[in-house]
C-alpha cells in the first residue's frame, strides 16, 4: 500500500496515531474484531497489556494471512472495557504496538465498552487495511 500520514499542524500533535491516512492500493482487507483468543478459543492474559498484545498479535496474524503488513494498515478501533486504565497503561501499549506493528500508525480510535463478546476480554481490536 502507499500510504500518507496526514497531521494538519492546527489539530492537536498526535500520539500513537494518524489523524487521517490516504491509503492507495488494489485491495481493501476488512480485518475483524479480535481479542486475545488464543487457538483453542479461550480468553488469555490476566491484564490489559498481556491481552493487547495477544489481540493485536491475532489482528496481524489474520493480516498476513490475507497477505498484508502492519505498514497496511490504514485504520485501527480498539474497544476496551476500562478507558481509564487503558489510559492509565497507554505508554506499555503504546511499546507493544511499536515492537508488533512497528510506528507507521493507522488512524485509530479508542471506544470504551460495557463487555466484550467474551465476558473475560478487556480490549478488542479491528480495522481494515489497503494493499497493492
């Protein structure tokens, strides 16, 4: 994918993010909401980061499969059950992203969530990414 980053100088300095991205390519791969399941369906990580990094590391592995990069990716919602502690954690998250997915951010979001589809998930991440 071509990709610009664009982060207008009148819009607060971003941090972990994009505020928009221009993605170029041929195809546009719908990436569903993953948690930190692992192969046998069963929830892991007994605290926010263990089941972010487990979630996003789903997320990249369902990527490659469809044959794309973490540098395709164009956009990323995280869905977490405690915004306060994801905010709380967000410099551990923050170097989790990096190690995984390097530091070409997506646009991102981040939506606090009663629960997620399995009771013991904190956080949930989906997106979609743009590949040539």
């Amino acid at each position: 994918m071509s990709a610009e980053r664009v982060n207008p100088a009148e819009l607060s300095p971003p941090s972990g993010f994009s505020h928009a991205v221009v993605a170029k390519g041929t195809r546009v791969v719908f990436l569903a909401g993953q948690t930190a399941l692992d192969a046998e369906g069963r929830v892991t990580g007994d605290s926010l980061p263990a089941q972010f990094e487990r979630a996003l590391g789903n997320l990249l592995t369902a990527l490659a499969a469809a044959g794309g990069t973490p540098a395709d990716l164009a956009r990323v919602t995280v869905y977490t059950t405690d915004v306060a502690a994801y905010r709380d954690q967000v410099a551990e998250l923050g170097r989790i992203w990096r190690r995984l997915a390097g530091r070409d951010y997506p646009a991102m979001a981040v939506i606090g969530a009663t629960r997620l589809w399995d009771e013991q998930a904190m956080v949930e991440l989906d997106g979609f990414a743009v590949l040539d």
